[in-house]
C-alpha cells in the first residue's frame, strides 16, 4: 500500500533537512494507481520497471518471500557501542 496525495504541498527546511509533504491523501493499493503512473514513464524507466519486477517474482519464487533489494549488510550503519562517540571518530 501507497499513501497517495491528491494535491500535494511540498515545504522544505533545508537547514534543518526536513521535507513534508501534506494535503489530502488516500491509502491504496499499487496496482490501482499503476496505470497512471505507467503513462507518465518514459521508456528508460519502463526497463527499469520490468528489471525490478523481475527481480521481485524471481524472489518470490526462489525464497517465498520478496526479495529485499541487497545482501542485508549494512556496511554504511556502524554497531551499537557503549561509547558511540569514539566510534564515530573512526
């Protein structure tokens, strides 16, 4: 399910790096909001497209459940440490 926003309002603090998005918005399933988005995509990103969902079935089938977009190693996330600070200062 997607939160769809039928008139949205962009607001943006860059200093702070907080972006909203508000007005009215609607709870949906992808499928229903496919086919406008579909004429909206240029064909760069209808391959892109396909790529993924081939990728999406191919883990479905493989594992029974979606595949997850990465090997689960977040590299980019250091481990929790009782002194974070001198972590973060490698």
């Amino acid at each position: 399910e997607v939160v769809h926003f039928t008139t949205p309002k962009a607001q943006a603090s860059i200093a702070a790096n907080t972006y909203v998005i508000s007005g009215p918005s609607q709870t949906k399933k992808i499928q229903e909001l496919l086919p406008s988005i579909l004429n909206q995509m240029g064909p760069d990103s209808l391959q892109h497209l396909k790529k993924i969902m081939q990728q999406y079935t191919s883990g479905m089938m493989g594992s029974g459940a979606p595949a997850a977009g990465g090997d689960g190693d977040d590299d980019d996330v250091p481990d929790l440490v009782e002194n974070f600070e001198s972590a973060a200062a490698l």
